[in-house]
C-alpha cells in the first residue's frame, strides 16, 4: 500500500511541475477546445447537473446520509469522510500555491478561485473512490451497483469541469491524482 502511495504521490508531483513550468498548455488546449466544439443544449444541461454533485456541500449531504445507514458498516464512511475531508483541505492549500489561472476561454460558468487541482475532480475520486473500494471489501452484495454509479459520477464531474471551461485538462488529471492519493491514505489511518 505504501509503494502505491509513493507512486501516485511522485505522479502527482510530475504533473503539478509540468502544470507550473507550463509544459501542459498544448494538451490542456487540445481538451479545452474540444469539449467547447461538442457543446449541445442536452449536453450542457446534464454536464451542469454533475458538476454540481461535485460540491462539497452535496459530498457533506451523502456523508451525513452513510452515518444515519445502520446498515452502512462505520469503517467505511470513516474512511469516506477522511478521505473527502483532507481532499478539501489539501486542495485549498495547493490552489493557493500554484495559483494557476483558470482556462479564459468561452466559460458557462464562473469559479473565482484559482483552477489547479481540479477540487470537484479530487472530490469526486476521493469520495465515490474510498466508497467504491469500501464497498467491494464490506458490503460486496452493493459493490457492482456503487461501482457503476461511482465511476460514472468520477468521470462525468471531472468532464464537466473542463466542458464548461472552468478547469484545463490537467486539472481535472491532476484531482484525479490527488484523489487517489486521498483513498490510499484514508485506507492505511481508518
């Protein structure tokens, strides 16, 4: 578990030096540019309704509904929560560091807060991830059904964030990174 560690925290401190030094920019445009050319009214729509789910207040809402479960085994949201809280604190912490502007480029919605990581991608790995993997070790009998869910939950808000040009791809990918991290690290405290 630690090596696991070791090598998504060397992964993401590849990515974050690549995001800073600005090595970057032609994927992040590449991504950007094509999410703004596949806009649909449709698509927009239920793109928007995901990246709400990615708010840490609708992430507190699901925590708070995996305490009131009985049936909810507790190591679980323990880790759920450990995971989706330093997920929140860490990335707060990194966006004021990097401090990388947000992408300028045709947005559908306004953030004011610096762009990279991702906190929605992160959030989402953290969160539907730690679930996810809890789930297939103490309630099984759930695990194909929460796997579904989540992985869709995971990929659809990280996508929003670069559809409706709020976040560069790298971003997203580097949420995503710190996610992970967020998982490994909830599993080896609870």
């Amino acid at each position: 578990m630690y090596i696991l560690l070791g090598i998504f925290m060397v992964l993401f401190l590849i990515i974050t030096y690549c995001v800073m030094t600005s090595k970057t920019e032609h994927i992040d445009d590449i991504a950007g540019d094509f999410c703004i050319q596949s806009r649909q009214r449709y698509l927009t729509k239920t793109l928007r309704m995901f990246t709400e789910l990615g708010k840490g207040k609708y992430v507190a809402i699901f925590i708070i509904i995996l305490f009131i479960l009985p049936e909810v085994p507790r190591v679980l949201t323990l880790r759920v929560t450990v995971a989706s809280v330093l997920s929140g604190i860490v990335v707060n912490i990194l966006k004021r560091t990097v401090k990388r502007e947000r992408p300028n480029k045709d947005r559908l919605v306004e953030e004011h807060d610096y762009s990279y990581p991702s906190a929605h991608a992160c959030t989402a790995m953290a969160f539907y991830g730690t679930l996810m993997l809890n789930t297939y070790l103490f309630a099984y009998n759930y695990y194909i059904f929460i796997g579904i869910v989540g992985i869709i939950a995971i990929v659809m808000i990280g996508t929003s964030r670069i559809y409706l040009g709020i976040h560069h791809f790298c971003d997203v990918i580097g949420g995503y990174t710190l996610g992970i991290i967020f998982i490994i690290i909830s599993s080896l405290l609870v």
